[in-house]
C-alpha cells in the first residue's frame, strides 16, 4: 500500500527537553518528612539542615544558570555540576 502524494506528509512534533533536579537527604532521624518543590526540582528527606543545605544549593545553582542565561535542559551536565558545587554551602 503506497501513500497518497497528494497529501502532506505531517511530522511529529519534537517533544521540548525538559530536565529538572532531584535532591535526597538521607540522614534524617527525627522523623520529619521535609518536602519542598520548585518549578525545576524537587527535594525530599533529609534531616533539617541538610535540607536547608539542599534548598540553598538549588537557589544558587538557579540564580547562577539565570546570571548565564542558561537554561537547565540546555546546560552541559560538566558545567551544571561545577554550579552546584560552587553553590553548595560550606
């Protein structure tokens, strides 16, 4: 069965990137379930500082890709992981 060539040939659509960040805590012992969510990420876990740590770290690392103007889904994961390193509280 052959195609009609009378007819356009419709293409799919590409699907847009999307990316986003996940973030696990796992040394919380006081029984607390931390949450917080973002447009981009999630965290979940932790006890309370490490999730504020957690929480830190994403705000930077979004502030410092919008100082580049980058997006996530555009970023080299080489260059995103030096971000969240700088980003980390110390």
């Amino acid at each position: 069965m052959s195609k009609d060539p009378s007819k356009p040939v419709r293409k799919k659509p590409k699907p847009k990137p999307s990316a986003g960040l996940l973030g696990v805590g796992l040394d919380n012992a006081d029984g607390h379930k931390r949450i917080t969510t973002g447009e981009k990420f999630v965290l979940v876990g932790g006890s309370q500082e490490t999730h504020e740590h957690m929480t830190e770290t994403v705000v930077k690392t979004f502030e410092e890709l919008k100082r580049r103007a980058k997006h996530l889904e555009n970023v080299d994961p080489r260059e995103l992981a030096e971000i969240l390193d700088k980003s980390r509280p110390r």
